[in-house]
C-alpha cells in the first residue's frame, strides 16, 4: 500500500486551501479533489483502516506521484500525531501559522456565521481567557465526527493558535527535517518563492510552479449570502432528505465544505478585533511564541511577537 509523501497539518484559518489548491495544480502531485479528506482525526475512517481510506480517495491515481493531503484538523486534534507516526513514520509534514491574534478573530468570525457565536468577540474573550475554560478547551480538542463536522468547536479557537504547544507534540514524534513551518504573510506576500519552498521539501520540481499560485481562494466573513435558517428548513424537508441520504459520504463532505467556503460575505462595517482584545491576545499568546521560536529555530513575522 502506497504511504502519502506529505500532509498538510494545518493550522485552520491559515491558508490552508490556497496552499492545497496550489499544490494539487502541480504535474508531480496527486491530493484528492476535495481538500476535507482527514483520516487520522476521523475515527470512522481509521477504523475502517488505510486500504479503505486509498479506496475512497486515491483509486486510480498514479502511484508515482507524490501523494498528499491538507487536513487542518491534525493540528486541532493532537491524537494525529501519534497516529500518524505509527502508520507514515517516513512522511513530510508541512504546517502554515497565520498570527494568532488574527486567526483566532477568523474563527470567531466563522462562528458567528454559522450561528454558533451571538456574542461580540471582547465578550467571548472574557469567558474563553479564563484559565478554567482554556485548561478545559486544551484537555477536550475538538473530536472529529462522522460527519465530517466538529463537535463542541465553539470553546476552543484560542487554543488553537497555541502553535508552540501543538508543534512541540509533534516535534515528540517527527525530527526536525521533515517538518515544514511557513507562515501565511510568507504564502500571500511572497506566493511563487514560498511555494517553490514547499515543492522543494516534498520532493517536487520547484521549477514548475502552476499558474494558480497566488489566487486567494477564501474570504473570511461574518455573514452568509444564505442564512442558516434556509438550510435549516432544506434539512426538513422529507424529499431533500431522501435524495441527501442517497449521496455517497465523501460527495456529502465535498458539498458542505464548499457551501461553507462559498457563502460568506463580509457584514458592513466589519473591521477587526479591537485594541484591547488585540493587546489581551497578545499577552496570551506571547510565552507560546516564544516557544514556537525556539523550536522552529525562526523568527516569527508579527510585530507583536517579534518588536520587528
């Protein structure tokens, strides 16, 4: 059985599905065709094991390309990496950090969307910032259901840019040489060299860069172009129900996905967190950073961190 080259590992809210749409253009690399394709996060489909997983994502793909795939979730639920050093000891992992500060807003952001936020985001951090609900939200991840869809998400985007503690578990199973830290601004700033990176520590030609590289492929917003309580009566609807019920899981997985990155607009007057919870997130995030630096051996590019 075919191991996969590479993964993706995240973090979430980081460009990851630009960088998997830049990859999965390029003649050396076969990624499935939908990038929500996690297996060492979805219990379902680890029972099932790899053979299973290859069938429904990988049948017909040459298997002298390099295989790989863009899983956000490895860096949410830290049960991946043990996995995935028992079952692809010899894999290269590739993981994209966004500022914390802006990623955690992101997130609540896609919260709010989806209805599962009303409060504002200086009122959220108020209860998230407590020392019990993050000692809860770092000891409960996020599980990974069948359905493809998390489960009790909502407490846990803080701690999700805790990226010093989530690398430092996988730094515990992989050497340093396979794993790959870049950084959003390097992929939105500076595209075609941070691609070329990637390319070249996964094994691929870094002279053939696809013509995609660059393209921003997803917005972040409060709102959605199709309000929540429209899909919610589709989902009652018994003659929906017996037309989705006969969709294969993996399509199911693909359409939700896109919906999710398809419908969302920006509210008006939206412009970001404010100066306090900037600065508040900043003091929380700072000893992680630090940590994050050290075991990276690089600077991180956010002047909050870095006084550049």
């Amino acid at each position: 059985m075919k191991p996969l080259d590479f993964l993706i590992i995240g973090a979430q809210k980081s460009g990851t599905t630009s960088l998997f749409k830049y990859l999965n253009q390029h003649p050396d690399i076969a990624m499935p065709a939908d990038k929500e394709a996690p297996y060492f996060t979805n219990d379902e489909l680890y029972s099932a094991g790899w053979q299973h997983y290859l069938g429904n994502y990988f049948t017909g793909y040459d298997q002298e390309l390099l295989w790989g795939t863009a899983s956000p979730q490895y860096m949410s639920d830290l049960r991946a990496a043990e996995r995935i050093t028992r079952d692809l000891p010899n894999t290269r992992l590739i993981a994209i950090l966004r500022n914390p500060i802006e990623r955690a807003y992101s997130h609540y952001l896609m919260q709010k969307r989806r209805g599962l936020e009303e409060r504002s985001f200086d009122s959220a951090l108020d209860t998230l910032l407590l020392q019990q609900s993050l000692n809860h939200a770092r000891a409960n991840q996020p599980v990974f259901n069948a359905t493809m869809n998390y489960e009790d998400e909502s407490g846990h985007y803080l701690v999700l840019g805790e990226y010093g503690r989530i690398l430092k578990a996988y730094r515990h199973y992989f050497e340093r040489g396979q794993m790959l830290v870049i950084f959003m601004d390097e992929l939105t700033g500076q595209p075609h060299q941070t691609v070329a990176r990637v390319l070249e520590f996964i094994g691929a030609n870094d002279e053939s860069l696809p013509d995609n590289v660059g393209k921003v492929y997803h917005q972040g917003g409060s709102k959605q172009f199709i309000p929540n309580a429209w899909r919610n009566v589709l989902k009652t609807n018994s003659a929906f129900r017996a037309v989705w019920d006969c969709v294969p899981e993996r399509t199911k997985s693909s359409i939700r996905y896109w919906y999710d990155q398809k419908n969302v607009r920006k509210a008006s007057g939206q412009e970001g967190p404010s100066e306090i919870a900037k600065q508040r997130l900043a003091d929380f995030y700072r000893n992680d950073m630090v940590q994050l630096q050290s075991l990276t051996n690089q600077a991180v590019p956010w002047s909050e961190f870095s006084g550049g």
